[in-house]
C-alpha cells in the first residue's frame, strides 16, 4: 500500500470497499483474519483518497 497515491480514484474506492468488508468479516469474527490490521488498511486508503481529492 505504498504507492497509493499513484493509483485512480476508482482503484483506491474499490480497495476501500473489499478493506472495508474484510475488516467488518474480522470484526464479527472477534478477530483479524490471517493476522493483518484491516482498521490500519481502511484508515490508509481513506487517508490516501482524502489526498486525492485534496489535490484537485
């Protein structure tokens, strides 16, 4: 996830859908499938598409 900023708008709105559902997944399931923070990963693409649209 680092080169966020070079991906499209529709990438990074897809990434945040699937971050999104995985994290809501792990959080019915009281835990973090696999180990991986998808809280973190949501914060990020959401950071990054706030970026985004800073930038128009």
């Amino acid at each position: 996830m680092d080169s966020l900023s070079n991906l499209s708008f529709i990438d990074l709105q897809a990434m945040l859908k699937y971050a999104l559902e995985q994290k809501d997944i792990a959080d019915a399931a009281g835990h973090s499938a696999i180990g991986i923070d998808w809280t973190s990963k949501v914060d990020k693409l959401r950071q990054a598409i706030a970026d985004k649209f800073a930038a128009i």
